[in-house]
C-alpha cells in the first residue's frame, strides 16, 4: 500500500500518497471525494451487492447495460476511486479491511450508528490498527446528543436546519431545494473536517474522530438570518426573491427572453445610471445623488432624493427591454452584474465555462460521453482532479487485495515524523499567518475557518470602502452602523482588523509588507484587480516564495466574463440554481441569498488545507484559483449529467418528491408554524394512519401502494393539514421521531438559538464584542472529539488591531507608524 504521507505531491495533487477509506453512501460519499480530486488514493470499500448509492437518483436510461454505474449521483461523486467489496461478517474479509485500515490516513462512513459499529468495530477498534488514522462520520445531527438517533430526510433537515423557514413565499408553506442538497453540503463540509482533523493529528500525534452534522451543515446556509433573533429581536421571513439587505429589495427580474437577478440599491443604480438616462428610465437629475452612500444612508433614515421604488422600476423597466445576454454584457462593462437565470440545459452552452475548459467527460459502458462539471479549483494553474470513471463494482478487489497482503508481509517501518513547526493538540493552526484581503462572504469564511482553529489572521480592511456585509442586516439593536452589522461578524470570528487605505502608495506598501509576513494570502477581487492595485503572483512569489495564495471571484480568470462582478447571488443564478427552489406554479424563487456563499468555502477550505499539509512536507507554496461557479456546480454534477444523458431539466417542485408520498410541510398552531414530514415507504404510511387515528378516508385501498399516494398527493396534503393545523408543531415533531418517521418543525433564528442538538454541540458560541457586547456566532458544522474548536474570540472593529499588527506582526516603529498615519495610509 502507499504511504498515506507522501513525500514528493504535485502541486495539483496535493494529497498524492495519502489512502481513503470510503465507507459512506450517499451522505457522505461527496467528502472522499474531494480528498480524490486532490489527489489521494480513495479506495471505495462496499458490502456486498454494493452500496446503497448505487441506485441513488438521478438515474441514467433505464436500460443501461450497466447496473453498477446506473446512479449519477454514484458516477459523479465515485469517480477517482477504486472499489472493493468486503464482507465485514467474514472473518478473511475482517483481516483485508484491518490491513488496509492500517496504512490508512482516514476512514470515512455514514451515519449513526454507521458501518462500521454495526460490524462490531468501535472509533477504538480503529484506534487499535491505526494510532494516527482520521475517522470522519457524516451524519444526521452529530455523534451523540438528543437529535442523534433520531430519522432524517433532505426535508427534515431543510426544516430543522433553517433553510426552509427563508424559501419560498410567505403566503404558501416554506420549502426546500427540489434537488438533493443536504448530503451534498454536509459530504463537502467532511473533506475540510477531516483535513482539519489530519491538522491536529499531526501536532497531536494521536487518533481523530469526527462527527460532521448535516444539520448544522444546513444552518450554515442561512448567512445573515442564522443569530439575527439574537442580535435584532425579529427572525426573517421567507419572502421569495426579496433580499433581506439594507432594505428589502426584490432581486427578480422579468427579462425578454426568461429571468435575470440583479439587485437596485443604490451603488448598483450609479452604475448603470447612464443607461437608464439612454433607455429614459431616469433623467438628468438624478445625477445629483450620492450614490455611493445611498445604501448606508438610507437604512440610517437619512434623507434622499429618490425611493427605493424608484429605483426598483428604473430596473424592471431596463431587463424587460432586453434579453439576457445584451443585460449581462452591458451590466459587466458598467460593473454591476444583471445576471441570467440559468437552467442545466443553459449552463451546458454557457461559453464562459468553455473557455475555462472547465467540463470533463464521463465515459461509461454502453453510452455515449457525458460532460460532467470539471474539478473545483486549480492550483498553479491545473485543474485538480484526474478522468478516472467511477468504479464498477468490487472492480478493483483483485489489486487491493494484494496491495493489502504486501502491506501484512513488509517489516514494520519507524512512524514517520508527525511534528509541524506550527500548532498544538488544542489549536493546530496556530502559528500559521493569514493575511485576509478578501471581502464578503467565500474569503472571509475560508479564512475564519483557519482562524477559529488558531490561525492569526488579518483582516486587511479600508473605511473608504468598507466591506459590504458591514452595511447590512442584521444590526445589532438596530443600530446602522459599520461595528454593529452581525452579518460581518459571523463571518470573522477569531481574526484581528487593520484599516489601510490601500490608494495610497504607503497603504500599497503596507499591504505588501502584509504578504512577505504570510504563510497564506486570500484575496476575492475581481480577478487581476489585486494584481493591478497590490501585487500580481509574480511579485508575491518574489516577497514570499513559500506563500499559498487563494483567488476566489465569481467565474475566476482566462474567460470571457472573467471580468464580471458580484455576490453569491448572481452565482446561484449563472449556476443554475434558481429554477430549483420554488413552486413549479410560480416564478423561480433560488434559494435564499448569496448561496454559492455557502458551497464554495467548503471546497476551498479544503483545497487551502490541502496544500498547506503539501508545503509542510516540500516546503512550497503555490496559487490556488476558485470561481464560485465552477464551485457551486459540483453540487449540480449528478443533474448536469442526467440532462445530458437523458435531456432531463431539474425543476422545481415545491416538497414534492417523485419515488415519495406523502411529503410536505405541514401548517401547525401558531404564527407561520409548520412541520416537514416524510413518508419513505408503505411502513411509514401505516405508521403515520395510526398516529392520525386511524381516520377512514386514511384507509382507502389505493393510499397503501406508492403510486396510489402519488396519484392523490394533492388529497393526501389537505388531509394531513387538516390534522396538523391544530397541533403543537415541536409536539407533533417529537411523536413523529418516536414513531419513526423523518419530521421537523421549520426552525426559524429564535429556535435554532435554542435547539437542543444545536446547544448540545455547541453550535452558537457567545462571545464579548467591544460594541455589541454579548452576541452569538455560529460555529462549525463538524466536532472533533476532546477538541473545543472555537471560534476563539468575537469579529473585530474596524482598524481595531491596526496598531498592534503594525507594531508586533510587521516590527513597525512608532515613528513608522506615525509616518504611515500622516500620509493617509491608515483609517
């Protein structure tokens, strides 16, 4: 077997030598991987008759001649890995898998209580063949806690998670993505935990367990609305395509030929501004607004010279005029994007994206090639990721085998060296240094998550331009203001804040001095910005040949709209996201806010710790680039692929499932209270007929098969209602749980503050701001056992480190410093 530390890793395979051992189905199988597509030898380890992922929707043409690779969920995200079947109730199949256990660097499985436990092997067990091996369980709501043993579906987790309680529109019940998600973020979230985990056994020198939590995973999704109870008294309500920003704006427009999302605030309008004077949207007076300040004016209640309506209807008025791509085009030349809804079927056309060479191909047995989304990022330049196709099953049985009984038959080699210069068992980040020149929502997430795990991190901020997030909701105790935006916070937990004015050239000389000091530098401008105004790679190699860089934008460089800018929102509509969520009644409604937001920093995370585990073994740093497209289509890989096998177009759906019925969100007693309930199969549906009391019209013929169900879903839901509508919804959730059935009340902010399995992992960590003072961040998605891991300490201020990183991180003097400050370099 391959020693799981290799030596010697390309910079586009950073985890070259390392062995993955894949236990997982479809919860978790997307953690593995991404720790393929970087490089590791992932070795897909089945029961017999294979693993329940391999007929997980979407499925390819029904007479495919091969069964093994029927799923496209199974084909996009088991390509790179080679599979074994092990029968863990044989005793020689036991010694194959202890074997290969030993030179493993990490286990991966599903669930509570997972494959593993239920074939008699403890975490311990492992510990016992393996002193140093990472054990990642993806699962429902953690390993232990009041949530764990308790059933859950893609719905019940959108519910009890949080994202349900913000899709949708207010006047019909909350809803989920219509395509699986849940799994695919909380896989995503497992490969940056188990690297995070690899982090800490290398300083620690012992074994690691991790419980990833779906839940939280979802959480995670819900960007500004996760603590805003806490922080402004009010949870935010579903309200479709309305922005819960500065002030409420619509981000919806009807365009000639489809639906484009742009958003008409008052930056936004400045920008175009000379176009709705040509289309006579907006006449010459209108120049005489501060545009720039407007936002922040206006949700301070100061005066200005128009309404928000006014500039809602300048931009109804300008995409109704033309089609997408004249809006994209002319919206990227002015720079501020008006950004196409996208469906599969577009995406698959969508030049930028063939510029990048981003689309691999998928070859499989009897079919002609697919195009399936490439690998996520590039390093120095490489896409990561090989054109391994997934794996028939047991396919590489004969050549694991044998690598195992090799591996039994060597002499025990001396334990390889496990210390870094950096770290300790309770913070194995620290002593790494970050300097955070990004701004909204992917950079600075991937960069708290190298912070809260002990990292000292700058955020390199500028008063003169201020970070987005630190201009909108939610507020706390409503006060507007710069340190009083908790949607800035909750992404910059454990950091320090510098202010420099980086159009100075003594800021510009800051900045640099800033690289020279890193081991990591994130930037996410739009790409060759930060080469035009800091430093392009060139020169940061020249200050700091040892340093990883980060570029993060939203379609990345070397494409034709590379020069396009935006938020996570205008992501999520280019990727195709939007026609997703919703009712299919309706206009698309996307999920809720910047969502690519929330995909993108797992996968760069993971990329990011990756390479620094490569550069501590060869001592080189190397340029990492990431488009929030090409990220944020990883979790549409399986859809892409069935559309261009089978022509199939994901949809929307509102709740609805094809293979499940009856499942919904049901109305509760109460103000906007709801319940999600699946019925996986006939069991449940008797299960569920009793718990309603075994009402008659519950217990007619046809309701007992799934496709009588289906046929009378629309019936089945207003029945249901009718006996829901009355009930406590955390009451009804909990009979439910009990009697086996996948339910959870919709969780708005107030409740997610206080859900037990939440408290339990101690998901909301309560920290003193120097402004806000109490207030609640969200933490992490997975737990480390025996590990607190963070966030450490409460988001900065503004500048509020200025001074102390000038003088104690750079070596600045006094009179430095001073000097800086007369210049203008400092805010």
């Amino acid at each position: 077997m391959k020693s799981p530390h290799a030596t010697q890793p390309s910079a586009a395979a950073p985890l070259a030598g390392m062995t993955v051992l894949d236990l997982t189905d479809h919860r978790g199988e997307l953690g593995p991987w991404m720790l393929a597509e970087l490089g590791a030898e992932v070795i897909k380890v089945e029961p017999p008759g294979g693993t329940a992922a391999r007929a997980a929707r979407p499925v390819r043409q029904p007479d495919s001649a091969d069964r093994d690779l029927r799923s496209w969920q199974f084909c996009a995200y088991n390509s790179n890995k080679r599979s074994i079947v092990l029968d863990l109730d044989d005793q020689d199949d036991r010694d194959v898998f202890e074997r290969l256990v030993g030179s493993a660097a990490f286990v991966y499985e599903s669930g509570v209580p997972g494959t593993l436990a239920e074939a008699g092997y403890s975490h311990d067990d492992l510990v016992a063949m393996n002193g140093h091996i990472v054990h990642v369980q993806v699962t429902p709501f953690g390993l232990d806690g009041p949530r764990s043993g308790d059933p859950a579906s893609e719905l019940s987790l959108a519910a009890l998670g949080g994202p349900a309680n913000m899709q949708g529109i207010y006047e019909r019940a909350p809803v989920k993505v219509s395509i699986a998600q849940a799994w695919r973020h909380a896989g995503a979230e497992a490969a940056a935990a188990g690297l995070m985990a690899h982090a800490r056994m290398r300083v620690s020198g012992a074994a690691q367990h991790v419980g990833v939590s779906a839940q939280a995973a979802m959480t995670w999704t819900l960007l500004n609305a996760m603590e805003t109870h806490a922080i402004c008294g009010r949870d935010f309500k579903r309200s479709g395509t309305v922005a819960q920003l500065a002030v409420p704006l619509q981000m919806r427009y009807l365009t000639q030929d489809g639906w484009a999302i742009g958003v008409a605030r008052g930056v936004a309008t400045g920008r175009l501004l000379d176009w709705y004077i040509e289309e006579g949207l907006a006449d010459e007076s209108w120049r005489t607004e501060e545009w720039d300040t407007y936002d922040m004016r206006a949700a301070a209640g100061e005066p200005i010279s128009r309404t928000f309506d006014e500039l809602y209807e300048a931009m109804v008025g300008l995409c109704a005029s033309h089609t997408n791509a004249q809006l994209l085009q002319r919206s990227m030349v002015l720079k501020e994007t008006i950004a196409p809804v996208h469906t599969v079927a577009d995406l698959v056309e969508f030049e930028h994206l063939r510029a990048r060479d981003f689309w691999r191909s998928a070859e499989l047995p009897g079919a002609d090639p697919v195009e399936i989304p490439g690998g996520p990022a590039t390093i120095d330049g490489v896409r990561i990721g090989t054109r391994r196709q997934p794996p028939r099953l047991d396919e590489h049985s004969a050549e694991i085998r044998a690598q195992a009984a090799e591996a039994a038959n060597e002499p025990e080699m001396p334990a390889q060296p496990l210390a870094w210069d950096v770290g300790s068992a309770e913070l194995p980040l620290a002593g790494l240094r970050v300097a955070d020149f990004s701004w909204i929502g992917v950079g600075p997430i991937t960069a708290k998550a190298l912070a809260d795990h002990g990292a000292t991190v700058v955020r390199i901020e500028s008063s003169s331009r201020i970070d987005g997030l630190r201009a909108n909701p939610p507020f706390k105790d409503n006060v507007v203001d710069v340190d009083m935006a908790h949607f800035f916070g909750t992404f910059n937990t454990s950091k320090l804040s510098i202010d420099i004015d980086l159009k100075t050239p003594e800021g510009v000389e800051i900045a640099r001095r800033m690289i020279a000091w890193a081991d990591v530098v994130v930037e996410a401008w739009t790409p060759g910005t930060f080469a035009r105004t800091i430093a392009d790679d060139e020169l940061i190699a020249e200050l700091n040949p040892q340093a990883i860089v980060v570029h993060t934008s939203l379609l990345a460089s070397g494409g034709p709209l590379s020069a396009l800018g935006g938020f996570g929102y205008h992501a999520a509509a280019i990727a195709g996201f939007y026609p997703v969520v919703g009712w299919p009644d309706l206009p698309p409604d996307g999920p809720y806010l910047a969502y690519t937001d929330t995909i993108s920093p797992r996968i760069i995370t993971a990329t990011l710790l990756a390479a620094l585990d490569r550069r501590r073994r060869t001592g080189e740093g190397c340029v990492i680039e990431a488009a929030q497209l090409e990220c944020g289509l990883q979790f549409l890989a399986p859809e892409l692929a069935d559309y261009g096998e089978n022509g199939t177009v994901a949809t929307r759906m509102g709740n609805r499932d094809p293979e499940i019925a009856p499942q919904g969100v049901y109305p509760c007693a109460g103000d906007d209270r709801w319940c999600a309930i699946t019925i996986a199969d006939d069991g449940e549906w008797k299960t569920l007929v009793e718990l309603m009391g075994s009402a008659s019209w519950a217990q007619a013929p046809d309701f007992a098969s799934l496709e009588g169900r289906l046929a009378a879903h629309d019936a089945l839901d207003e029945q249901i209602s009718e006996w829901t509508a009355n009930q406590d919804a955390v009451t009804l959730e909990r009979r439910l749980l009990d009697a086996g059935i996948a339910a959870g009340m919709v969780q708005r902010s107030s409740d997610l503050l206080v859900d037990p399995q939440h408290l339990h992992n101690g998901f909301h960590r309560w920290l003193e701001h120097p402004r806000m003072g109490a207030v609640p961040y969200s933490g992490h998605q997975y737990q480390i056992a025996g590990y607190d891991h963070g966030p450490r300490f409460a988001a900065p201020m503004i500048g509020q480190h200025t001074y102390d990183v000038l003088s104690s991180e750079l070596g600045f003097t006094d009179e430095q410093i001073a000097e800086a400050a007369a210049a203008g370099a400092l805010g």
